[in-house]
C-alpha cells in the first residue's frame, strides 16, 4: 500500500514539475532613474493581454504565462507615463528603469465650430468601439477626458486623452484600460460620420481586466466574437487548418478574376524560434503591377476570404513575410489590414490577445 502511495506522490510531482516547466515567467524591478528609488503601483501588462501586475514597495513585478505572446511588455504610471518593452520574454533585464514625464502644454486644437462635442463623441464612439452587440453595450467610464476634434480640410477625426481610457465592455465582461496615445479617422468627404472611412487608426496599448471567467453565458458570447476575428483567421492559417472544421475559411484570389485557391497556393509555413514564419507568395501581388500601393504603403499582396459564405473579407499585406505565434499575434500587427467584413472589427469586439476557447488546449 505504501509503494503504490509513494508512486502516486512521485507521478504527481512529476506532473506538478512538467507544467511549472511549460510557464514562463517574466519578472524584473522598476527604477527611478532620477533618484534610483524604487517605483511603486506601475501597472505592468503585457500589451493587449488580460496578463498584468502591479509593482510592490520593492519596485518588483512577476507576470506568468502558458507560452510565448507576439506583443511587447508595457510600464505605465501616471507619473512615468508609459514604457515599452519589445520582445520581453527575450530580453527583459534585471532592473528597468523609468523617468518621470514633463508635463508639456500639446498644441492648441480648435475643433470645427460646426460639430458639438456631442457629435463628435458619437462619431468617435461608432469608430472607436464599432456597431456590434459588444460595442453598443460599452461604457467609457472617463469619457469626459477624451479630446476630439475633426479637421474638415484633411476630412480627419483625431481623439487623444492624457490618461487611461477606462471601457466597461458588459456584453463580453471585460474591463478595458487603454492609453490613447492617436487615434484618427479617415472620411472620403469633409463632413463628419458621412460614407465609408478610408482607414482607421489607432496608436496605443491595452490590457483587459476579467470581470467574470466562469460565466457560461459570458464565455459562450466570447467565443461566438471570437470566432469571426482576425485573430480566428491568424491561428489557422498559422496551424495550416483553414479548412478545418474549427476554421472553415475559404481562400480567393484577388486580380482581374476572383477564383478559389488552395492556401498552400498563398503561403509558406514553417516553425521559427516560438512562432511561425508565413511567407506570402509573390503571386498574390496583381499581375499587372509591379508596385502595388495602398494609401501609399507598397504591399506585397492580398487575398480574400469567405467564411460561412456570408462573411466576405479583404486581406492585404504589407510584407512578404509575417510571423504569428500560437496565439495569433502577428509580430508586427501593422504588416497585415484586413478589410471588409474583418475589417469591422473594432475595440468593442476585442478580446485578450492571450484569450483560449472552451476547446482550445494550451498553446
């Protein structure tokens, strides 16, 4: 009896030192570099994720993760202002260290007198959290901090706020924190919220805050957006599943004709350190261009996709070759823009960039 205890305590040690072993651990010190004293209440996030933590009286933080994450770690303090940490779980030293921001006077913005403040925040709100179930159910908790303004002659609506916008999404429960660094929205015409934007841009860094992890209901919501994000995309074509039955995309190639190709016809996979290199094949460039531009950015690409043969998108690259890592997370998020049905994704559909379906194993 005892040997078969003994046995049963060693498989569970065994087993305890096998997961322990799959987590990576990122933890260092935070700096004043003015005075060298340790840095108190710094909120520490790897960027987009719902992984986070606060700096103790020791200036410490330690954030645990399953795998490897494509996004870089941030330090923000509204004393310090924020600090970005590329490639962490590479090279993330011993002690960091941060100065305080000046508080600078920014430039003078006149909004157009012809818009209220009132009409510019529902056109911030309908770029800026999107038109989803998920979206109309957010509340920005600090809205009154947010700046707007919309320029007629560049047909430009510009937002900034000099704290963390605060998004209570009660839809998926989840509480975002987002530093709005710029935020622009691009119409066709000079009048505010009228046609089709020509592009949306948005600078800035997030971390989410679960407000209920075991609600099925809640759980259930999540997974029905997530199946529809670009993210959903990114994780098959990164496994090479587009096909399957979890995925069910169907690929297209853009030119003067719209046919069905093969994603082995669109791309090259292979393993690389902690993610996989996607290498996109020259012949998704139009035939009949040898630089091809959007808004004056070079890509070298596109493809179109169907889902459920309902959700049609426009996928554009901006790079012959991308990385993606188990989760989806492309290295570069600026290297690919998805358009059309994707392309309507907007703060009020976005989940963790580290979120896992009911199904999915550990990356």
């Amino acid at each position: 009896m005892y040997d078969k205890l003994f046995y049963v305590i060693m498989l569970l040690l065994l087993i305890i030192n096998s997961m322990d072993a799959q987590q990576l651990t990122l933890t260092s010190v935070v700096f004043d570099r003015e005075n060298n004293e340790h840095v108190v209440g710094a909120h520490v996030y790897i960027e987009g994720s719902s992984l986070h933590a606060v700096t103790g009286l020791d200036g410490r933080f330690e954030i645990t993760t399953d795998s490897y994450i494509n996004r870089p770690l941030v330090i923000s303090h509204i004393v310090y202002g924020t600090m970005t940490v590329h490639n962490p779980f590479f090279s993330l030293p011993d002690t960091l260290f941060v100065v305080e921001k000046e508080n600078m006077l920014g430039d003078v913005v006149v909004p157009a007198a012809r818009y209220s403040r009132r009409q510019l925040l529902n056109a911030f709100r309908r770029e800026f959290l999107g038109k989803s179930l998920g979206a109309t159910s957010c509340i920005i908790e600090n809205e009154e901090k947010i700046d707007i303004w919309f320029n007629y002659q560049t047909h430009m609506l510009s937002a900034s706020c000099d704290e963390p916008v605060i998004i209570h999404n009660r839809y998926l429960a989840y509480r975002i924190y987002l530093t709005l660094e710029k935020f622009e929205v691009e119409y066709p015409g000079r009048q505010l919220g009228v046609g089709i934007p020509l592009q949306v841009f948005l600078e800035g860094s997030t971390f989410f805050e679960d407000l209920e992890p075991s609600n099925i209901v809640i759980v259930k919501r999540r997974e029905r957006v997530f199946i529809d994000s670009p993210p959903h995309f990114l994780r098959g074509l990164a496994n090479e599943q587009l096909h399957a039955i979890a995925f069910n995309y169907i690929t297209y190639k853009l030119d003067k004709y719209r046919y069905e190709i093969e994603p082995s016809e669109c791309f090259v996979i292979k393993k690389s350190s902690d993610q996989k290199e996607v290498r996109i094949d020259p012949g998704l460039r139009p035939e009949d261009l040898i630089f091809s531009t959007y808004h004056g950015r070079i890509y070298f690409g596109e493809i179109g996709i169907t889902r459920n043969n309902v959700e049609h998108s426009r996928i554009i690259f901006f790079t012959d070759t991308i990385f993606i890592d188990a989760w989806g997370n492309l290295s570069n998020p600026n290297d690919v823009l998805f358009m059309g049905y994707m392309g309507h994704f907007r703060i009020g559909d976005q989940l963790p960039v580290n979120y896992r379906t009911m199904t999915q194993e550990k990356p």
